[in-house]
C-alpha cells in the first residue's frame, strides 16, 4: 500500500470536528446528511445570538448599567463571528475541494524531487502544526466548560450553602417565555450549552483547516528551495561544466512549474479565506477591548476568571491566524534565497536568465489578505491590539464620565 500522505494526515485530525458543523472536507459535493446538520446548527445557534442581541437592546432602553449590557457583547461578537466564518467557507466549498487536491498533488510530485533530508525539513513544521491545535483544543474546551459549566456549580453551591435553588443560565438571551421557570429552565440550558459548542467548533473547523493548509504550503515553499540549493550546489565545478546543460535548464523548469503550483495554493487559499479574515479582524478587535473593560470593571471573582479566560482565547485565535500567515509569507519570500544561493553562475547564459526570473517573481512574496485590507502577518497582530486599546481607552473614558 502507498504510504500515506502527510497533509491526508493532518486533515484526519481535524475531520471529526468538520463533521460537527456540517462543513464539508471530504467529498467534492455535499450530501444530504451534511446540509442538514450545517441547516440545524445554524438555525440552532441563530435563535441564541438574535435572543442575546435583543437582550442587549433591551438593557440597553430599559436603563440597564453599561458594564451589564457590555457582558453579553463580547459572546454576541464571537457567535457572529462563527456563523460568518462558516457561511463563508460554505460558499467556496468548491475552492476548498480544489485545494485540498492541489496540495495532495504537490506533496505526491515533490517525493519524486526531494528524498534525502525530507523527514528533517518537514518534521518540524508537522509537530508545530500539532502542538498548536492540542493546545488550542485544551484552551477551547477550558472556557467551553467555564462558560457552559459554571452555573451548574453555582446553582449546586448556593442550594448547598443557603438551601435555596436559584436557577441560572450560561448566557442572558430574552426568550418569549420565562426562561427561569423550572418547566422551561431545562430545554433552554441545554439550547445555550449546544449554541456554545456550535460557535467553538465552527471557529476551530475553520481555523485549524486554514492552519493546516498554511503549515503544507509552507512545507512544499521549503523542499522547493532545498531543491534549488541542491541542484547544483553538490556538484565540483568540473562536474558542472562537463554536464549537459540541457539536462540542469529542464531540472530548473520543473521546478519552476512546481514553485508555480505552490503558489497557485497559496492564491487560493487567499480568495477561500479572504472575505473572513477581515471579519474577523474587526470582530477580534471588538471582542479583546470589551473583554478587557469587563475584565477591569467587573467585581466578581468568578466572573472576571470567565472574562480572563475568553480575553485569552480570542487573542490566541486571531494570534495564530496572524502568525501562520506570518510563516507562509515568510517561506514563500526564502525562494529567492534559496535561488541566489543554488550556484547559478556555473551554468549558461539561458540558465542565468531563468533564475533571474524565479528571483524576480520569489522577492514578491505570496501573501494572505483580509479582502485586500491588511496582509495576514504578525504586523497585522500588532494593529488589531492597538485598535483594541485604542477602543478600550475609549470605553473607560465614558464610563468614568457616567460614575
């Protein structure tokens, strides 16, 4: 049996949580069992974050404090979010299929160019990519089981502690009904409990595909420039000239054709995932200043560890969406590098002209955008964390003035 490709095996990490949403990875149309979870999710989720809206309109004309209206904005945000980063990969499924194929096709066409030191250039990439997702999986379930755990332990708590049994929910959503009624309570916690695990696995499907294909590309950007040092680099300069340079011009070519695939992946990586990424940054933006100001302003311990908790992931989430473009880019740029340093000059006139072009086109780097707004880096990190604290500033200056 053919041994496995290594981007097959890291889409088997995250396939599982793909089938949860409804989203579609695997086959090149969609099937009746996925469009009818995908329908559920949505509509389920929809219900909570349209209740969660009308209670902060509500707060907001019934003379509710500002830091009570503001609890509930920073989950509102993150569950608009889910629903448009979903929406949006569901719309280029079709890119998503074509993708996926180009990376395995390029993973299966560089065996045959890079065997020796392949395990050692790709290893580490393949573990980062790894360690990250667990990581992110354990931070994720910790706040699911904060957000979604915690009045549990309250409700038990209090009726332990006074003999009293107050109900409590996870979310405050205005429902058209008493949400707090025992014959109700029940139905409504676990509504909140799914729509929580619907927003986390959308965000994570999404997040962790689109890290999965930036860590490959990255990957194929680096055999492809081992390969440019390799071949000529290896050879005396007798070995060289005695060659025939027929022979070293078509090698190039087809590195070239390679370097160009690899480069078509990363182009539509960037149209897939273009559109969400500028959502996301403003989204992220509002989501760290509101989680901050409750963090600053909020009395109760229990609460503010939950804020602290949530602040942590949503700046761990566009973190990582900034730092893998960041890697991409980065390895993308190196190609010129790795060219300069192939010894070009001890081939021919027709060669030299030929890595000229490949430099020129390797100083332009491949780069993922937020719909043309702002490049995906870590530069792009650091201005959402000045937005952030520039509209944190902002909100502490109105609410000193209404104390």
């Amino acid at each position: 049996m053919p041994e496995e490709l290594l981007f097959d095996k890291s889409l088997h990490n995250i396939t599982f949580i793909f089938r949860l949403t409804g989203l579609n990875i695997e086959n090149k149309k969609r099937n009746y069992k996925q469009n009818c979870i995908f329908l559920f999710n949505l509509l389920w989720h929809e219900t909570d974050v349209i209740c969660a809206l009308l209670w902060a309109i509500y707060g907001i004309f019934s003379g509710e404090s500002f830091t009570e209206v503001t609890h509930i904005m920073p989950c509102v945000i993150f569950g608009i979010l889910a629903d448009v980063k979903a929406i949006c990969l569901l719309i280029k499924e079709d890119k998503v299929y074509i993708l996926i194929n180009n990376l395995r096709d390029s993973e299966t066409k560089s065996k045959d160019f890079v065997n020796i030191e392949r395990n050692s250039l790709i290893q580490p990439d393949f573990k980062r990519l790894n360690n990250i997702i667990k990581a992110l999986n354990i931070i994720n379930s910790l706040m699911f089981v904060v957000f979604d755990g915690f009045p549990l332990l309250f409700i038990a708590l209090k009726y332990l502690t006074t003999g009293q049994l107050e109900l409590l929910l996870p979310f405050l959503d205005v429902y058209p009904f008493d949400s707090f009624d025992p014959r109700y309570w029940p139905f409504v916690y676990i509504h909140q409990f799914w729509s929580a695990c619907i927003a986390l696995l959308n965000v994570c499907a999404i997040d962790y595909f689109f890290f999965t294909c930036c860590t490959h590309i990255r990957i194929q950007f680096k055999l492809l420039q081992h390969q440019f040092q390799e071949i000529i680099a290896n050879r005396s300069i007798s070995a060289v000239v005695s060659m025939n340079q027929m022979s070293i011009r078509a090698q190039f070519k087809d590195l070239i054709k390679w370097h160009q695939n690899i480069i078509s992946c990363a182009n539509m990586l960037e149209e897939i995932y273009s559109e969400s990424t500028l959502f996301n940054f403003l989204a992220s933006s509002l989501m760290i200043c509101l989680t901050g100001f409750n963090v600053t302003t909020v009395d109760d311990n229990a609460i503010v560890v939950t804020f602290i908790i949530f602040l942590s992931m949503s700046m761990m989430q566009v973190y990582f969406l900034c730092f893998f473009g960041d890697l991409l880019m980065c390895s993308s740029a190196a190609v010129a590098d790795a060219v300069y340093n192939s010894r070009f000059y001890l081939g021919d006139v027709v060669m030299g002209k030929i890595v000229l072009l490949v430099q020129t086109r390797a100083q332009k780097p491949c780069k993922l955008t937020a719909a043309g707004f702002a490049d995906v880096n870590l530069k792009a990190y650091m201005r959402i964390l000045s937005t952030s604290w520039s509209y944190f500033a902002l909100l502490q200056t109105i609410y000193s003035s209404r104390c």
